[in-house]
C-alpha cells in the first residue's frame, strides 16, 4: 500500500515537472522563430541539403564460400558548387540523371563502411574509407542543371564520365584508364602515369586549345592541333596512351 501511494505521489510531481519543460521547448521555439524570421528558411535549407544515407547488407555464395557485400547510398541537394573525389581502388561513374539530386551510389565487398561522404560549403566530399581496401564501384548521379565544378583523385581502376557539361574538370591518376565521353567543360585537366585516356569531345575542335604530353605513351588526336580555343584540354601521361576523337 506505502509503495503505491509512492507512485502515485511521483507521477503527481513528475506530470507537471514535464509539461513544464515541454511548455519551455515550445516557447523557446517560438520565441527563436520570432527573433529570426529566417531561421524556418534557414533550417529547412539545412535539411534539405542532405536528403539522407541508406545502408544496405547481402551475402552472395561464391566457389562455396558467402561473401559479404555493403551497398551505400547518399542524396545531396543540388545547391552544391564543387564535387570532390578521392578514391584508393574503385571503378567511378558519373552520369546524368534525371532527378534533381546529386546521388551517390557505392557498392563493395566487406562489412566496413564503404565512403565518407560530407556536405559542407556548397562542396561535397566523396573519400574512399581508408580502412577498406576491396575495390569499390562508385556511381555518381549529376542532375542535367548541374554545371559546376567536379575533380577527382584515384589510383586504381576505371573512371568514366558520360553526357555532362562542367565549368572545370580536373583528373589525376595512378595507373586508371580513364574515358570521357560527350563531356563539355570551360577547363580539363588530366594528370596520369600509365593509365589510358580516351577522350570523345562534344564540341568542334576550334572551340579547344590541346596541351597534351607523353613521354612514352601514344597521342592519337583526330581533332586539328588547335591553340586558339577557349576551352582548355591539358593532358599529361608518362606511359599511357591518350586517344581524342
């Protein structure tokens, strides 16, 4: 009986105490929307800038063994001016998508966490996990308005880019074969060591101005030597091929 009139006393004393506290939050909302009539704006900006992350686990048999797989995606608002890649061993993508989101996609063997991944100053920041070693596939998807910059670092495996338009592209690479094709931008820039470059240019070859060097590699460029262009296209290889159509 002493123990339930305790209760009782307590829920008495606990009830007003938390309807107090929750009177408090309010008002303190309202009082912060008063004060700033931006910050509704200001917040859901801040939501919207990431749309959110999905994680995603599955097992494939393989030779009788089960491998685990992890597969990431992330959303990100299209108010971004810079996308920046850094990557270890990956095969990347980037492709125009029709939604209006920039989306990140990877997939990889391995229970680690596959990118960090950050939004901050209109940049977003795509970094392989340096506690993952597998190779990783990385799609990124660049809505059409999307006309800003873009610049990605990678040592191993496959960059591809299709149908986009940028200001500025810049490329540096280990030994990943690297193909570009109907991309338009003001500037690109490709920095590479043994890997091959196989470039499909979007636009007429007196709209370029071609700096292309290698020290032991092919040069294949069907477009006149032009010098003259207001789109810069900079390529440098020490034994990697480079072909230009």
């Amino acid at each position: 009986m002493k123990n339930k009139n305790l209760r009782i006393k307590i829920l008495f004393i606990a009830a007003p105490v938390a309807l107090f506290f929750g009177a408090l939050a309010v008002y303190s909302t309202k009082m912060a929307f008063a004060s700033d009539p931006e910050l509704s704006a200001k917040v859901e900006k801040a939501v919207n800038q990431r749309y959110g992350t999905n994680y995603f686990r599955f097992n494939v048999q393989s030779e009788g063994k089960t491998l685990t797989y992890l597969s990431e995606v992330h959303r990100f608002s299209t108010e971004t001016d810079a996308i920046s890649l850094k990557v270890v061993n990956a095969d990347v993508k980037i492709n125009k998508g029709i939604e209006d989101k920039i989306i990140v996609r990877a997939e990889g063997a391995g229970t680690e966490k596959l990118l960090n991944v950050r939004w901050s100053d209109k940049e977003l920041s795509i970094e392989q996990n340096e506690h993952h070693s597998e190779r990783l596939t990385i799609e990124v998807t660049v809505p059409k308005a999307y006309r800003n910059e873009l610049s990605l670092k990678t040592v191993s495996g496959e960059v591809k880019i299709k149908d986009m338009r940028f200001a500025n592209v810049e490329i540096k690479s280990v030994s990943a074969d690297i193909e570009l094709k109907n991309v338009d931008q003001s500037s690109l820039k490709i920095e590479t060591i043994s890997g091959g470059v196989d470039l499909k240019l979007s636009g007429a070859a007196d709209d370029y101005n071609f700096e292309l060097k290698s020290l032991s590699g092919a040069i294949k460029n069907q477009h006149k030597a032009a010098k003259n262009g207001p789109k810069l296209v900079k390529i440098s290889t020490i034994s990697g091929d480079l072909e230009i159509e």
